[in-house]
C-alpha cells in the first residue's frame, strides 16, 4: 500500500508503524505485524499498531526510526506487510538446543540489527541461550557478526588498550578510575561501556552523571586522538548495534548468557580495534560468576575468543563478594569515583582493585616493567596525574572539569538503617544491594541507590548507620525501605555463632 509519511512526536524503543485503522483492515495488517517501509534504496521494518491518530492514506513513524534513517515528512513510501523472517527457524534451532552454524547466526544478527526480530523473538533468542548456551564457534561467528554489523573505529595511536568488566557486582565504578590513570601513562584506552545489565549502574550510567557518553564514531576518533582515552556508552555508536537490543531483553529478564556476554564485550572490543584487553571477572557469592574455578573457565573463552579475532586477552578475577566501595548507583558512585581520582584516596576495594587492574595494563601496553605496574598505577593515582587526565577527558566529552563531587545531586529521599545488635559484618548480599538500589529507582533516577557505611568484617555496635537507602520519589523510597527490611542485606554476628549446650 502506498502512503505519505507522518512523523509521531514519540518515542516507543522499537520501530513503531502507526497505520490508519481503515487501511489496516484493507490491508489486512494487525498489531504488532511486521511490515517493510521502502522509498527507493531506503527500506526499514517496523511494528504496526493501529490508530486514528494517522489519517488514511498515511503512515506514522516514530522517532526511533528517524535516528538512522531519513524519511520526511510527507514523503510518499510503500507500505508492505512482511512475513516472519526466516532467522526466527535459527532461533527455534537453538530452543532445540541445536549447533547455529555461522550463516544462521549472522542471519539472527542482521534481522536483529534490522529491526525484523522484534522484543518477542529477540526475548526468545536470550532465553535459548541462557538455557542451552553457545560453543566457542558459534561465539565467534556471533562476535564478528555484532561487530561488523555496525561501525569499527580506527584509531591512529597505537598501542590500543582495552578493558571490561563482566559487571554483576553492585558499585563496580572501578573503569573510571583505571581509564585515566592509563591514558595518563601515555597510552590509548577508548573506553565504551554498556549501560546497566543486572546492575543498578552500568559505567556508562555513571558516567553520564558528570560528562556526555553518547557520540557518533568520529567523534570517538577525535575525542581519543585528542585525549587518549573516552568514557562513552556503547550503545549511543552504531558500535555493534545488535548489543545494544540484547542487552535490553537481558535487562528486562536480568540474566547475561555466558556466550552472549562473551559476544557482547568482545564485539565492542573488536569494533573498537583494541588490541591488548584486560577482562575483570568479579567473582564471588551473589555476582555472575561464583566460584574461581568457573572464573578459570571463563576466562580461557575470553583468551581463546580474543585469539580467534587477533587480540590479546588476559583476564583478572577480582573479589565479587560484596560491593565495591561505598556507594551504589550512577550520581553516588560518580561522587565516589570522582574524589577518589581528585584526592588520590578512597575506599581500599576501589583503590586496590583500579590500581590492580590498571598495573596490570601498564605492564600489558609496555610501560610498566613485569611486577611494577600496581606500583606506578599508584603512583599515578596519587600524584594527581590521573585527576589531571580525568579533567581533560570530562572537558573532552562536553562535561565541567571544574566538577565539585559533594556538588554532585544525589535523592534526597532517604532513610538510614542501623545495627540491631552489636557484633562483625559478616556479609552484604550484592543481588539484595542491586535490588534495593533499583527499587530506589537506578538507574533511572541517577540519585538514587545506597551509601554503605560498613563493609564484611567492620565491627559495629547497636544502633550504628550501617546504610542509607537514597531516592528522587518518596514513593520509591517507600518500595526500597519495604525491600531492605525484607531481605536484611547487611547480616551481623556477633563472634559467638552458636552455643551448644548439654543437650
Ligand atoms: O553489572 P552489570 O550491570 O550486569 O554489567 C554491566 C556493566 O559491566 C561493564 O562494566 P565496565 O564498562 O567494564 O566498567 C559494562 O560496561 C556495564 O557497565
Ligand atoms: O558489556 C557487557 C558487560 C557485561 N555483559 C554484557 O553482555 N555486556
């Protein structure tokens, strides 16, 4: 059918087509069918929802389609129903626990990237492989597929550096200390992070606190040529734009399948053309991945898929036990991170892990002799050099260098919890964390999420501040406070465990 487009003042995360009620009964088109929008060369799928908001004779689309692709107002564009695409047989494959070879998954990938899978299908696709996982072939195919569906940067300054956390554990700002403190050494590291997966702050929440982190790729190119190093989030690039879609579906269902976790980080490394990449694997109880032995495992898929796309790998598995630093979610852990960078000191899990990773890359980009890198991380840290670096890259990314962290907005909603009894902190439940903060609203509500006041092992007496649950609506404080009192994410004991008497 032929219609004149109409642009919708709305945004719905997937392609939406309005189509007139009239024409859709003429055409036979339902909600949610798929349907080909073609003017010439153009051509891009949407979902149809019917309304009368759209004269006969028009078709609505919405802003999401305009941002890679022009079509204008009035434009006169055929309307053609498409069928289910063939990619949806691969996905069913893998719900039979089948071998993708590489075609199907580059298929799955380009509808993905197409907008011809759609939120039910792509959901589908998730769950199969969270149920019946991917070898590394098909990893392979499924990382080189995301990558060079999109954009791949190419950046002059070499050596290029690289590192990625897994995530999983609450207040893992961790990044935003090692990106300055290694581009100050002098080497490149264009950072991009993922927003929130199973987190209540994703690096790039974080981040956006105190800078912009969506650019276009030639942006990306300046801002690193310039500075060295960026901060920015993966999915604003067309930056292995499949990523991006998955990662909402792991969102809404909070899992992060092993082999797409491997897919998603690789693939933004790969289109970023870095070429060293330290992978940080927070193990423990309560994140990802559980036990060292698992981490072991994992890490070998990350050196072996980086030797299948020519980059070197090495992997560092970091404590995941309980949160790191202080502070979770985006404004209180930039308020975190930040004076950690300005002042040289912090809380010692940030200190000790950025430095660690960040020695770790010293010593990788061959600045740092073999055993030496922690230290001259360190040193960096504390001389104010890694500050230094921090402020070009904020002025870099549209951001105030001159940034005051205690002047940093955060929920002021709050509510403290203290000790019922006297005794140790003998654990804080990170997934408990994680879901107080996001109860509080993050990362939405970039102020809200939890100050920690004690960390395992503190010693506290009745009636001490143990946490401070922050908000932006009184609302989700209410929801947050239920939470907490629910699952008492900060358990005390006191060194007297049991008493076993004459039974
Ligand atoms: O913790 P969850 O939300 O599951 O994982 C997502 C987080 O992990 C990675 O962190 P980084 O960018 O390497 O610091 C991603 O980029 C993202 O910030
Ligand atoms: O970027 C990331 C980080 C964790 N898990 C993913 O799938 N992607």
């Amino acid at each position: 059918m032929k219609a004149k487009i109409r642009i919708l003042d709305m945004f719905s995360g997937r392609y939406t087509v309005l189509i007139n009620e009239e024409d859709a009964k003429e055409a036979k088109l339902h909600p949610d069918d798929l349907v080909k929008i073609e003017a010439g060369k153009k051509a891009v799928y949407g979902s149809v929802a019917l309304s009368n908001l759209v004269e006969k004779g028009e078709v609505g689309i919405s802003r999401d389609i305009l941002d890679l692709h022009n079509f204008s107002e009035g434009e006169t564009v055929s309307v053609i129903p498409a069928g289910t695409p063939e990619s949806v047989r691969y996905i069913k494959k893998k719900m039979r626990g089948e071998k993708l070879r590489k075609v199907e998954i580059e298929s799955i990938v380009r509808d993905i990237v197409d907008r011809k899978l759609r939120d039910i299908e792509i959901s589908s696709f998730v769950t199969a492989l969270e149920i019946n996982g991917l070898d590394m072939d098909e990893i392979a195919a499924l990382t080189i597929a995301m990558a060079e569906t999109g954009d791949m940067l190419d950046i002059d300054r070499k050596p290029i550096m690289d590192v990625h956390s897994i995530g999983g554990v609450p207040g893992n700002k961790t990044n935003i200390l090692v990106v300055p403190i290694v581009a100050a050494a002098g080497l490149t590291i264009p950072k991009t992070s993922s927003r929130a997966i199973t987190s209540a702050a994703g690096t790039a929440d974080v981040v956006e606190v105190f800078a912009n982190v969506s650019f276009s790729l030639d942006e990306i190119k300046r801002i690193v040529e310039k500075v060295g190093a960026c901060l920015v989030w993966g999915g604003a690039l067309n930056l292995a734009p499949a990523d991006d879609i998955t990662i909402k579906a792991e969102r809404a269902l909070s899992i992060d399948p092993t082999g797409l976790m491997l897919a998603s980080i690789m693939s933004k490394k790969y289109a970023m053309g870095s070429q060293y990449v330290l992978i940080d694997i927070p193990t423990g109880k309560g994140v990802k991945v559980e036990t060292v032995e698992e981490a072991r495992s994992l890490a070998r898929d990350f050196i072996e898929l980086g030797k299948r796309l020519g980059q070197y790998v090495e992997v560092a598995i970091t404590y995941g036990g309980q949160p790191i630093g202080h502070t979770v979610g985006p404004a209180l852990e930039a308020r975190e991170a930040l004076s950690a960078l300005m002042t040289g000191r912090g809380p010692g899990s940030l200190i000790e892990k950025a430095t660690g990773l960040a020695g770790i890359l010293l010593e990788m980009g061959g600045v740092a002799p073999a055993g030496t890198g922690k230290k001259m991380a360190k040193e960096i840290l504390e001389s104010g050099k890694a500050w230094e670096k921090m402020k070009e890259i904020i002025e870099a990314q549209g951001g105030d260098s001159n940034i005051k962290p205690e002047e940093i907005p955060i929920g002021d909603k709050t509510y403290t919890f203290t000790a019922a009894t006297s005794g140790y902190v003998t654990a804080i439940d990170n997934r408990a964390i994680t879901a107080i903060a996001r109860a509080a609203g993050a990362p939405e509500d970039k102020g809200a999420g939890i100050e920690l006041y004690v960390k395992v092992g503190e010693k506290v007496k009745e009636g001490d501040p143990l946490f401070t649950i922050h908000a932006e609506h009184e609302a989700r404080l209410d929801q947050a406070i239920v939470l907490a009192r629910r699952t008492e994410p900060i358990r005390i004991e006191g060194m007297v465990l049991q008493r076993i008497g004459n039974i």
